[in-house]
C-alpha cells in the first residue's frame, strides 16, 4: 500500500484550517490507505500556530512545522518537502482554492504511471484582472526565455513521486521557484484540469511586493537571458548610432540643415542612461543572488515540530 503526504503552507490562515482539515480528512480516509497532513507554519501573527497545535493534538496524521519568521511561500513547501515520507507528495494551499478532490484525481494518474501531475487551472474565480493578466504574461515570458517547456496556468498545486521530490531536494538554490525545478528535473507529467475556486475565508496574502519577488525568483536562476541582454541591446543601439553618423555625414555632405536635431539631445541621452541602469540592475540582482548562495544560511529556520518522528 503506498503513503501519501499532504503539505500545507500556511500564513495567518486561522480561518481556513479547520476547514480545509475537515475537507480533506474523509477523502484521504476513503482511500483506505496510509496518509500524512504537513502543515507549515510561515511565521504567522494569528492563531495559525495553536490551531494547527489542536489539530496535531487530535490526530496523529497531522504533522506541524512551525517556523521562527515568515520566510516565504516556497520555503515553507520546501520544508514540506524535506519532511515528507510518503511516496507520493501532494502540495496544497490552505484555503481551499485547491479543491481536495482533484487530489484524487491526481493520486489517480501517479497509479497510471505519471511522476508529476499538475493542477492546470481552467478558471481562476475571486482574482483581479491585473493578477490573472500578469500570471499569464509571466509563464510564456518565462518559457521563452529559459527554453523550458514551464506549464502554463498550473501553480503549486501538484502530485509529487517520491523520486522527484529527491531530485528537486537535491538541487541546492537558496532562491528557488519550485514549479520550474519540477519542470527541470524531468519525468513522466501530465494534467488534471480544474475551476478554482474563491477562498472559503480570510483575504489573500499574496502582495505585488511577494509577486515580484516570486517572478525573480524563476527567472534569474533558471536563465543568462538577463545576462546576454546588455549584450544584444548594446549591439543593437551601437548599430543605430553608426547609422545616425552615416546619415548625418550625407546631410552635411548635401548642405541639408539639420540643427533641429540637437533639440533631442537630451532625452536620447536620458534614454541611454536608463538603458544602462536597467542593464546593471540585471547584473546586480544576479550578484545578490550569489552573495546569498556564498553565505549558504538556511533557507528556513524550524522553531517548533509536532508529531514528527
């Protein structure tokens, strides 16, 4: 019979918990085999800690981790990860968003063969139009310019083999995005396609500031695209400027005034300048990067454990 570990990251989620472990309970128990429920505390300033500690109190199947400061979305799954002893892993959001039986389904395909199964949204109810917009420009960017075959429209609600979840963890990035280090590593994936739904409770605690952070997360690491840009750009603008010479060498040669010209003189060069920043930030977000894998500090800290082993 196999195992199945369920991780949950949460971050001042008191008002789903109980939910989502009622929601999830009887569907587990109805395969009639052994599971886990992980939850990992993100640092949470609610009752997020002493609800998840009632829960472990009640049932054994419910492990907690709780961390000493929130330190993120992808940490606290990666804790889930480490921690996890089932032979297939099932990643899911607290708030129920990701309906629990399209878990099924999922456990479903992994016994067909398949090692990762993707939850790809069909719709994604209770989003802005500015959220669903960016998240869709965000995973083609991303495709192209790191020419990875990165699934579009799924997030982190996925199936893990136990063999993938080795791989992933064997890869040692402090910034990671841990949905295109599944697409990295490889493996048998396919789909389970779902409408999501809106929160049962509470508001989302995604910020446009942990938005960003996400997005550079996948992008820096996982491509030099950020790195040969100056290059090609540079290229690019020093073929105009030479083309610009040209021309005015010709003007001059005809005795074709064209003094008007010197009235653009200062926003080419403002637009350069920029230019030239845009490029230096690139590197510089690269060199923090580094600086941080240099200083290999942990990529979270676990100030209490229940349950566990």
């Amino acid at each position: 019979m196999a195992k199945y570990s369920i991780i949950v990251p949460a971050y001042n989620e008191e008002k789903s918990l109980r939910l989502f472990y009622d929601a999830v309970t009887p569907l587990m128990e109805s395969l009639q085999e052994e599971y886990e429920m992980i939850f990992v505390n993100d640092g949470s300033r609610d009752a997020t800690k002493e609800i998840l500690k009632g829960l472990a109190a009640e049932d054994k199947r419910v492990k907690v981790c709780s961390f000493s400061r929130n330190f993120g979305q992808q940490a606290a799954l990666l804790c889930g990860l480490e921690m996890s002893s089932g032979d297939a892993v099932i990643a899911m959001d607290a708030d129920l968003q990701d309906p629990p039986e399209v878990a099924l389904e999922m456990i479903q395909k992994w016994k067909e063969g398949y090692d990762v199964v993707h939850g790809k949204r069909r719709k994604r109810k209770g989003e802005t139009v500015f959220k669903k917009a960016t998240a869709f420009l965000y995973y083609r960017f991303m495709r192209k310019i790191t020419k990875m075959e990165m699934p579009k429209d799924v997030g982190d609600f996925k199936l893990y083999d136990r063999k993938v979840v080795d791989s992933i963890l064997s890869m040692g990035e402090h910034d990671r995005l841990l949905r295109a280090q599944t697409t990295w590593v490889g493996f048998k994936q396919t789909f389970v396609e779902f409408d999501r739904p809106e929160r049962v409770a509470g508001e989302t605690h995604y910020t446009l500031k942990k938005m960003i952070k996400l997005a550079q997360s996948g992008i820096f690491p996982n491509t030099d695209y950020t790195l040969t840009f100056p290059l090609k750009l540079g290229l690019l603008f020093g073929f105009l400027s030479v083309a610009c010479m040209v021309a005015f060498i010709v003007l001059s040669c005809c005795n074709i005034f064209y003094g008007g010209l010197v009235a653009w003189l200062f926003p080419t060069v403002g637009v350069f300048a920029s230019i030239i920043l845009v490029c230096q930030g690139f590197a510089n977000i690269h060199t923090s990067m580094i600086y941080k894998e240099v200083q290999n500090r942990p990529k979270y800290i676990v100030a209490e454990k229940y349950n566990f082993e």
